[in-house]
C-alpha cells in the first residue's frame, strides 16, 4: 500500500481510494457517519470520484460498488461537498451512469418519503 494513501486518508476515505467495499462496509457498520468529509470531498463524492478515476487509469470497467454501500448505509445523495459538487455534479463529470441511476433512485425515495 502506498504510504501516502495510509497516512492521509480517514479510514474510510481511505476505504473509499481504494475502492474496497468489504472495508467500507465494516467501517459503517461500526459507526462511520457515510457524510463524512474530509479534505474536499464527502465519502459520497470522493466515492463516485475513484470509481470514475480508476475506470479512466486502468481502462476497466466502471463500478458501482463503493457508491451503493455509501447509499446502503444512508449517505446523503444530495449533499454538496466543501467545493460546492454534488455526488449527480461528480457522476456526471465521469459520466458514470450506474452512479447516476442509483443516486436518481435514492433521490427519488427520498422526495417520496418526505411527502
């Protein structure tokens, strides 16, 4: 592991970078707030954010799976990060349409449960 990616990142920033879900998971099953910001970004953001970012370095697939534990375990879809960018801004940017279609469908519940 990269030393600098081990000593900046929160555990769950860190989680995030690396896109490992398993870990992500543990971490919020024990009490990470998925709203969590650090630096720039929320996990949300910096989620959909890796997931774009690595499908463009590696030139695999893009995947969804930091985005849907974040949502899962009650990140805010909506909420902006320190820069001002949405988790739809960052889905969009990338245009990482299986982030789009969750944080709709998150959205989507939201709106209908605050009815």
């Amino acid at each position: 592991m990269n030393a600098w990616v081990s000593d900046y990142w929160t555990p769950a920033h860190r989680a995030v970078e690396q896109e490992d879900a398993k870990i992500l998971d543990r971490l919020l099953a024990t009490g990470s707030n998925p709203d969590e910001v650090f630096g720039n970004m929320t996990l949300l953001t910096h989620a959909i954010d890796a997931e774009g970012d690595g499908c463009l370095q590696s030139g695999q697939p893009l995947t969804v799976h930091t985005t849907a534990v974040l949502l899962a375990f009650g990140a805010d879809p909506e909420l902006a990060d320190p820069e001002g960018r949405t988790p739809m801004d960052m889905a969009n940017r990338y245009g990482h349409d299986l982030a789009v279609k969750l944080l709709q469908a998150h959205i989507s519940r939201r709106a209908a449960g605050n009815r």
